[in-house]
C-alpha cells in the first residue's frame, strides 16, 4: 500500500482517493499496485456494494508519472506489472464503480472512466489522452471502447491528435453520466452512491455483470494486443525522444 492511495470505508461504500495533489495526482507503480489490489479486494466482499473513485487537489490526475514509470519498465514477457493489473481489475470488476473528476483527467485519468459504471465531472473538467505525442498507443482497451461510444472520426481525433476535449463533449458521447456544477462535486457523488446503496444489493450486481457481459472477453483481448504494443513501444527511439522532449519543456529531468 501506499500514502499516495487512501482508501476509506464507510460501511457499504468504498472509497479510493489519489492523494498526491502537490504531483497532480501523477499515478505511480505503487499507487497502481494499492488501486489494484484494493479494486481486487473488493470483488470477495459481499458488504461492498460501491466503490468511488476520486482525485485529492486540483485535479482528478495528470497521467502516468512517467519518471517513475521509467524508472520500471516492464522485463521482456513481463505481464503482471501493476499498471496492467489495474486495468484488468477494472475490466473485470463487479462492484459498481462510480468515478469523481474535477479538474484535469490526463492519459490514464480519462482511459479509465471507460471501465466505471457511472462518472460525475465536474463543469470545466478537462479530458485528454495523449499517447501518440509520447510515441505511445492507448491502453486500457480504449481503442474498442471509444469508438463504440463516440464514432471512429470522434475517437480518431482523441487518440490520434491527442485533443483535448471538455464535459459537454463527454456527456454527449456517454462518457460523463452526471454532471456536477463547480464546487459541488462531492455532493452530487454523495447523491449517486445514496441512489446506488438505495437498490437491492443482489439485483445491482447482477445487473452491472449483465451490462459489462457483452463486451467483457472483447475487452481483454484488445487490452492484452494494446498492451503488448505498449510494451514495445516503451523502448523505441520515438518514445525516449518524446520523453526527453516533455520534461525538457517543462524544465525537469526523467
């Protein structure tokens, strides 16, 4: 576990909060390791009936955080490294999963939402993967999931260029299922997990197992080849120039 993920318990509700605002909330290898094992965790007990997840500081999370990542790359073959755990323990989780974003979603921080059941942005929420300016290709089985939401162009524009694009956008292609007005986040979630913990405990599991059912097996087999393309690309000249590059104009070191 780590002091950069605080997970809270309040009865049925499990709440998992990035706490690193000082870092934008970057996501590291072990915060990758306690978001896995704690979503993990989650699927043998039957007392939690929903699971939050949330951004301490200005930002939902900036992304990866590349130096660290760097620092770990994944062994040739290697295929149960943290990150890739979490997002098979979000492929496959059957707790309803709520997400809570204000501010900047980067990278990870959007590719993720396409794993929750419901996501409450905040006005003025701001979404962007930009994987190819790093010499990267998605992940998290983006690249199946965005087109079937929001259209081949739509999704070509959010993972080819890398644009950035706000709640109105994400709302109208079904990313962002509630919104919150500025400052009113925490309540309009509270709301959503009341309306949650109000169902029937049985029904609302079966129920989010047959919603994810359709595509469960299309989605681990498009994480797995993104993943594999992700790994490759991680020691190319492209990415380590694209790297270099990113902490250069912002006046770091990886």
């Amino acid at each position: 576990m780590t002091e950069h993920v605080r997970t809270e318990r309040k009865g049925a509700h499990l709440r998992l909060l990035l706490n690193r605002p000082d870092r934008r909330n970057a996501i590291t290898v072990a915060m990758y390791a306690a978001l896995a094992d704690a979503i993990a965790g989650a699927q043998d007990d039957p007392e939690i009936r929903v699971i939050t997840l949330e951004g301490e500081g200005v930002d939902f999370t900036g992304g990866n955080d590349l130096a660290d990542f760097m620092n770990e790359l994944p062994q040739d073959g290697q295929t149960d490294i943290p990150v890739w755990r979490l997002l098979k323990a979000l492929a496959t989780n059957q707790v309803p999963l709520v997400a809570a974003v204000h501010g900047n979603a980067i990278g990870i921080g959007t590719t993720m939402l396409f794993h929750c059941d419901l996501v409450v942005a905040e006005e003025g929420t701001r979404f962007k993967m930009p994987f190819t300016e790093l010499g990267l290709v998605p992940e998290a089985a983006s690249s199946l999931i965005l087109p079937r939401l929001a259209g081949r162009q739509l999704a070509a524009k959010y993972l080819l260029i890398g644009e950035p694009f706000g709640v109105d956008e994400a709302e109208r292609f079904g990313l962002v299922t509630h919104r919150a007005q500025a400052g009113g986040l925490s309540e309009t979630v509270d709301e959503v997990v009341a309306a949650l913990l109000a169902r029937p405990p049985q029904a609302l599991r079966l129920t989010q197992r047959l919603l994810r059912g359709a595509q469960h097996e299309d989605v681990l087999e498009r994480m797995d080849l993104e993943n594999g393309h992700f790994s490759e690309r991680l020691t190319s000249e492209e990415v380590r120039s694209a790297i270099m590059a990113f902490f250069a104009a912002r006046g770091a070191r990886p």
